[in-house]
C-alpha cells in the first residue's frame, strides 16, 4: 500500500504526458468506421494505443532511459538520425501541429457557421494566437504549464467520463453499421490506426522523464527504478485504456444522432452538445484548448532542448521559436490533410520502433551485438517503407507482389515475419561467434 501511494503521482505524470490531441480524436472516428465491429476494433487499438507503449517505456527505461544511448547500440549514424526522427516526429512536423489543428476543431469550430469555417481565417487566426501562447509560454519557463497540467488531466478525465456515463445512461442510439475495411478487418484496421496516436513513439522518448524523475528523488538503484516504472506504466496504461474504450464507445453508437462525420474532432465535439447541450460543447473546449496547449509547451520545450544538445550553436529560444513558426504553417493545412501527411511516414517508422523496442528488451540474450539488431531492423524497414509509399498512394506493382507473399501482409503488419527471420540469422550468426566477441555495454 506504501509503494503504491508514493509512486502513484509518478504514474499519473506519466498518463499527462501520454494524454495528447491525438488520443482525443482518433478514438471517436475508430467508433464511427468499426460500429458493431466494436470489440475487435477496440482490441487492436488497444495494443498499439496501450499495450506496445507500456513495454517501450519498460524497455528504455530498463536500459537506462536515454534513447540514443540504447540506439548507439546499433551504430551512431542510425541514433543520431533514428532519435531525431522520433523527436521530430512527435514534435513540429505532426504532433505539435495537430494540437493547434485540435484546438480549432473542437475548440473553434463547433460555434461557427459553415459558410466561416470554409474560409480559412478562422483557422489561421486561431493557430496565431494558440502559437503566439505555445511561444510565450515555452520561451518563459515557469510552473504555470505543470500547475495547469495536473488540474487540466483530471479535468479532462472528468469531462470524459461525464460523456462516457451519459451516452451509457441515455444512449445515442445503438451500434452503427461497420464501413469499409472495418466490415472484415476491424482489428488489423484499428491496430494501425493505433500509430496515429504516436504513443510508441512518445514512450521511447518518456522511459528518460521518468527515470529523471526518480533520480531527483533519490532513487539511483536500477532494480527499483524498473519496478516503479512498470508500476507508472500501468497506471498509465490503465487511464489511456479508460479514455480510448470511452470515446470509441461514443463513437460507435453515435451515428443515429449525428451521422457519419469526416474527423474524430468533430465526432466528440457533436457528441458532448447531444449528450449535454451547449453547456458541454464549452466545457469541452476550454478543457481541449487548455490541454493543447499543455501539450505543445512540453513538446517544443522537448524538442528545442534535445537539438540544442545536438547543435549546440542554436540556442534553446532560437529552436524554439523555429519549431513554433513551422507548427503554426503545418497546423493551417487542417485537421484532416495533416493526418493524410502523418499515416505515409508513421507506417514507415512505427514497426521500427517496435521491433527496436522488443529487441532493446531483452539484447542481453545476444550480448546487445549490432548484427542481431541491424539484420532484423533492417529486414523490417524492407517491408514498412512499402507500406508508408503504399499509404501515400505510391505502389510499384513487382515489389508489391513479392510482399503480398508474406503473411499477414493484407492485414498491414507483413513486416512482423520479415523481422522475426531477420534476428533469427543475427542469433544464428551471435551463437556462431560468440567466444570470439565482447559484449557490449
């Protein structure tokens, strides 16, 4: 019971930093498609939303937390520009951008009319003063952000209960018909749309807040700082599971009242003025728009500070405010182009991840040598760059019939089998040569 208080503000910490735009309006939109195929559509969803993210931020944490010093396992090359990717990726080229996107569309839009919205302004106006404060804030470090952020999460998790309690209690109607892909492959469909939520990607980067976290405590110990960080991680996990099976339950039995809409933004922002009227149209949006801009401060502070280290003659402000301006320029393609932009590049990048995060967890097995990892990324990035190319629209017909042999490649994840064969021969090749290597620290 100890352990269990002490450590529970480090996993409601955690759950902050994982709690973001794209875990607000994915789930929604996921609901509306999948409909009565609810249940393996939320499992998928789950597994790449939740359950992959737990074990990443076990991984690098167990490791000791820094990505690109578990990175440097591979080669240096492949760290400096696989970290960076990872930063950039949940930073200024999509997830900053998507806060201020977020912020429109449920925050501004639901209270324009629709001949304003088409116009542009609205938008641009609203990205302008939403950065101008992102800027302000990330410029002037202060515990303003982090007050704010340990009232607004639960305020958030409020907000989404209430929604979640009401459309249980006076439902909006009952399952909506399955659409497209999700009439067969609902749990494929959902598993990769989990990468949109960017989660993997932000829990390689978030195993180092924590162990940080602990060392300002005290607690230098290895063994313990793992223990607690699997704690956190579930604590975590347990509030992303919460608000993803809430919204996509809101979702899925929302189409009666407000039919089939194009965004999960707009699915959630229809969804609370059904369930509570204008009232909750407001409440939402000052609760969103709060938390975005929560957000984005701790995801521009992250990354100026991460590419000042690497290019120390750019200061902090001046990475900041370059990410802030290239926020803002991305932000005003919307919503829904900035989404289209984002699937091509994680389809690429997100098996990556989670092949390196697997390996990373148990490379003691193979002395951490570089062949093991480099042949199964490599064997894995063969068949995820096709898929990003492919979500792009770009096909070439020969390499697709050469993938289109693997298993479980109708269902997105071909680059699961691929991998696996690939640290098969780098164990092979380990166990061969062993006695003449050193492990490797």
């Amino acid at each position: 019971m100890k352990f269990i208080k002490e450590n529970l503000a480090v996993g409601f910490m955690l759950f902050a930093l994982f709690l973001g735009a794209g875990n607000i309006i994915f789930p929604p939109e996921l609901g509306q498609n999948a409909g009565t195929e609810f249940l393996p559509s939320i499992i998928g969803f789950l597994i790449t939303g939740v359950g992959l993210p737990l074990i990443g931020i076990i991984a690098v944490a167990k490791n000791g937390g820094d990505l690109q010093v578990v990175a440097n396992r591979i080669h240096p090359m492949f760290s400096a520009i696989f970290t960076a990717v990872i930063y950039l990726s949940i930073g200024p080229l999509f997830a900053i951008p998507r806060t201020g996107a977020v912020t429109y569309e449920i925050g501004i839009a639901p209270f324009l009319s629709e001949a304003t919205k088409t116009s542009g302004v609205p938008l641009l106006i609203t990205t302008l003063v939403f950065f101008a404060v992102v800027l302000y804030l990330s410029l002037n470090p202060t515990k303003l952000v982090d007050r704010i952020g340990k009232i607004l999460t639960p305020a958030l998790l409020i907000v989404i209960a209430l929604l979640a309690i009401k459309s249980f209690v006076t439902p909006m109607g009952s399952f909506g018909e399955a659409q497209g892909v999700y009439v067969t492959k609902a749990f494929s469909e959902s598993f990769v749309q989990g990468y949109l939520t960017m989660d993997v990607l932000a829990s390689l980067v978030f195993g180092i807040v924590i162990v940080q976290s602990l060392q300002a405590k005290g607690i230098m110990e290895r063994s313990k700082q793992v223990t607690i960080t699997i704690f956190s991680g579930i604590v975590a996990a347990l509030g992303l599971a919460f608000v993803y099976i809430s919204l996509e339950y809101i979702g899925a039995t929302s189409t009666e009242k407000i039919g089939y809409l194009g965004d999960g933004a707009s699915i959630i922002a229809e969804s609370a003025r059904v369930l509570f009227g204008s009232a909750g149209n407001i409440i939402l949006s000052l609760v969103i728009i709060l938390a975005c801009i929560t957000t984005a401060v701790g995801l521009v502070s992250a990354n100026a500070t991460y590419f000042h280290k690497l290019f120390p003659s750019l200061s902090y402000k001046t990475l900041a405010v370059i990410f802030t301006l290239f926020s803002l320029v991305i932000s005003n393609f919307g919503l829904s182009k900035l989404i289209s932009i984002t699937l091509p590049v994680l389809m690429f990048i997100y098996p990556i991840a989670i092949v390196l995060m697997f390996l990373v967890l148990f490379d003691q097995l193979f002395d951490r040598r570089p062949i093991v990892y480099s042949l199964s990324l490599i064997a894995t990035a063969l068949v995820s760059l096709y898929d990003g190319f492919k979500a792009a629209g770009i096909e070439v017909s020969w390499y697709e019939n050469i993938l289109s042999a693997l298993p479980l490649y109708d269902q997105s994840i071909g680059w699961l089998i691929p991998a696996i064969v690939g640290l098969a021969i780098g164990w092979i090749i380990h166990l061969m040569t062993k006695n003449t290597y050193s492990a490797r620290q």
